[in-house]
C-alpha cells in the first residue's frame, strides 16, 4: 500500500485510474475495489475520464457525470454502487441459499463467476428502490449497448 502522508492509496486503485486514463470513448469500463466495497461502471459515450457523482437515484447508487462534455454532448458516464456490492450479493446468496450457501462460495469463487453491470443494477434495484426512475431508465439504456462484467468474490 503507498502511503501519503496519514493517508493510503490502494493499489487496486491506483490500477484503476491509469485503465480509465487509458479507456477509449465509447469503451466500457467496470471496476470493483475490494477496500473499500464500491462499484464504479463508465458505459456514457465520450471522454469520460474527467467525472464526478451527479446525485443519487436509489440508496447508495449515484450517476456519474463527465465534469467537462463537450458542447451539446451528454455527460452522463455510468453509475457507482457505494453502499457494499459484495456484502450485498453474500446476504442475497445466503438467504437464498441457507445451508448451501458455503458450497456455493467455494464454487462462485472458484469459478470466478463473473456479473454483468445490469444484472448488479437489477438486483440492488429490488432491495432498494429507485427515487429518480428517469436515472434508472438512462443507465438501462446505456447498458443496451454496453453491458461489462466482473467478478466480486463472494
């Protein structure tokens, strides 16, 4: 882990913003950071290397938008779950799964199970419904055309 100071950049992190230096428009980029629980997916067209969060539209689920678009283009870029992804699909799995659920892990993990942008969406959507469905109807949009994977072990 480097150090600056008092505070600590994850590495995984730092992996992170040189991928989204190097994204290209039009590319899909998803990345989960293990530290600190959170999901950030870009799937907005453009340069979408310069952002920041455009307010949330469910529990724990922001937009994200492009800090300088150009003129008449759309800043939206993607959406982040802030609110523990991974400890969001283990309660999921273990109430669907009770005693099963530890064979399951060792499989899901093993496997490297990956989850697509969409179908994380969709299940935290039921969980936690949306107070903005004209956001949620623009990312699902954008997941039409760009749906990336990853796997989140459980």
């Amino acid at each position: 882990m480097l150090t600056i100071g008092a505070w600590g950049i994850n590495p995984t992190f730092l992996d992170f913003l040189e991928q989204l230096n190097n994204k290209k428009e039009g590319e899909p980029l998803i990345n989960w950071q293990e530290s600190l629980d959170f999901l950030i997916v870009f799937i907005g067209d453009g340069d979408c290397r310069r952002y920041s969060l455009g307010g949330w539209f469910c529990p724990f689920v922001d937009t994200i938008v492009k800090m300088y678009p150009k003129e008449g283009e759309d800043p939206f870029a993607g959406f982040e779950m802030s609110g523990g992804i991974q400890g969001f699909l283990r309660h999921h799995y273990k109430l669907l799964l009770g005693d099963q659920y530890e064979e399951f892990k060792i499989r899901h993990n093993r496997e490297r199970y990956e989850y697509h942008a969409s179908e994380l969406l969709e299940r935290w959507l039921k969980e936690c419904p949306a107070t903005k469905p004209e956001q949620v109807e623009r990312i699902k949009k954008a997941l039409e055309r760009q749906n990336p994977s990853i796997h989140i072990p459980l």
